[in-house]
C-alpha cells in the first residue's frame, strides 16, 4: 500500500508542478497579449498621423510655393514655349540644294519630306 501512496504522491506533485508552469504560461502570453495590441494602437495612431500629414504636405498650394522658391519653376505661358516635331532635320548639303533650286526657280528635289 505503500508504494501506491508514493506512486500518487508523485504523480500528485507532478501534476501540482505542471499546474503552476501552466498557469505561469498563460499569465505570461496574456502579458505578450496585451503588449502587442498597444503597440498595434500605437502604430495605428502614428498610420492616422503620418496620412494626416501627408495630405496636408500634398497640398496644390504648398506644391506650387515649392516649386516657384526651390526649383525656380514658373508658370508656362505662350512666350516662353518651345515647339518640337519629331521630323528628323534635313541634312545641311539637302537644305542648301532646296534653296539653291529656290533662287533659280527649279523644283528642288525632297527626299521624302512632306
């Protein structure tokens, strides 16, 4: 009988032990629990500011300010604009041709042109 007593003893103790380590686990992950959902608030707190602050970085106004001090840009307008055409140039030989047959009256040769 006395080495049953013994028996659940330990088995007793074991289990007493396995208790307190479960316990001492939960406590702690419910701890790891609750730290990771504040540092999720806080994140979430600084998201909601950062974007505030964006959008009001991103102003047309603020935009324009920097552009004209910083970058010296100014407004377009019709003096101030160049017009390019995707035309490639005449090569200079075909250009004195063309006036050449110009001044004579000729018909000057095109080479593709339009």
């Amino acid at each position: 009988m006395t080495r049953l007593n013994v028996v659940l003893l330990l088995a007793l103790v074991a289990s007493a032990l396995a208790l307190v380590q479960t316990a001492y686990e939960s406590r702690r992950l419910f701890a790891e629990i609750e730290r990771a959902k504040a540092e999720l608030a806080r994140l979430e707190s600084d998201h909601a500011r950062l974007m505030a602050e964006r959008q009001a970085q991103a102003t047309n106004l603020r935009v324009e300010r920097l552009a004209r001090d910083r970058l010296q840009m100014a407004p377009i307008s019709p003096q101030v604009t160049q017009y390019v055409s995707d035309a490639p140039r005449r090569s200079q030989a075909a250009a004195d041709t063309a006036e050449a047959a110009r001044a004579s009256g000729a018909q000057a040769p095109t080479g593709g042109q339009r």
